[in-house]
C-alpha cells in the first residue's frame, strides 16, 4: 500500500478529489474514499477517469490503474474487513479495451516470438 507522506499536501489535495497523478496516488484516493464514504462504484470510476484524463492511453496507464484496483482491494479487505468486490468488477469492467489496445499494439509491433 502506498504511503503518501502526512506532511505532503497532496493527502489533502487528493482527498478532495484532485486527479491522481501516480498509481500510488490513485491507490491511496480508492483506500481513503473507501474507508470514510463506503464503496461507491460511480465515485471510484470518477477517480478512475480523471487518472486517465488528458493522458494518451498507454500499456502503463492500464497496468497502473488495474494495479492500484487490486492491491486497494486486497488491503481493503486485509486491513478494513470490507467487502470490496465492486473494485475487481470496476477493473474486469476495462478487459475488452485492454484487450483491444493489446490486440492493436500487437498489429503494430509484432507478437511476443
């Protein structure tokens, strides 16, 4: 789980619903807004889309964003006790268009050999 230092002002920032700029970041926003408000999948997927924004779509953006959903959800559950399966739907929720940029990145590049 990351950390993000307590002197920082970016807890507060993010806390108040500032785009994420890290996985980290996004990671701590989805824990937080969890652990005081309760899952609310609209507001997750909020978060979600603003880490996203102004950003051209890369493997790195994907791989961060599905990588805080699940290390959220696996410290949700360890440290909160809380049913947090809506943040594995929200994360299964982007497989087709994963999927698609795979496929596509594959068509330009070339497959694994």
């Amino acid at each position: 789980m990351p950390y993000i230092e307590s002197k920082s002002d970016r807890r507060e920032k993010l806390r108040n619903g500032e785009p994420a700029l890290t996985a980290g970041e996004l990671n701590y926003q989805i824990f937080f807004y969890v652990k005081h408000c309760g899952v609310d999948k609209s507001v997750i997927e909020c978060f979600i889309g603003q880490f996203f924004a102004g950003e051209k779509i890369n493997y790195q953006k994907y791989n961060d964003m599905t990588g805080a959903l699940i290390r959220c959800y696996v410290e949700i559950k360890r440290r909160l006790n809380i049913e947090v399966d809506d943040l594995l739907d929200i994360c299964a929720s982007y497989n087709d268009e994963i999927a698609k940029y795979e496929d596509l990145k594959c068509d330009q590049n070339g497959d694994v050999e």
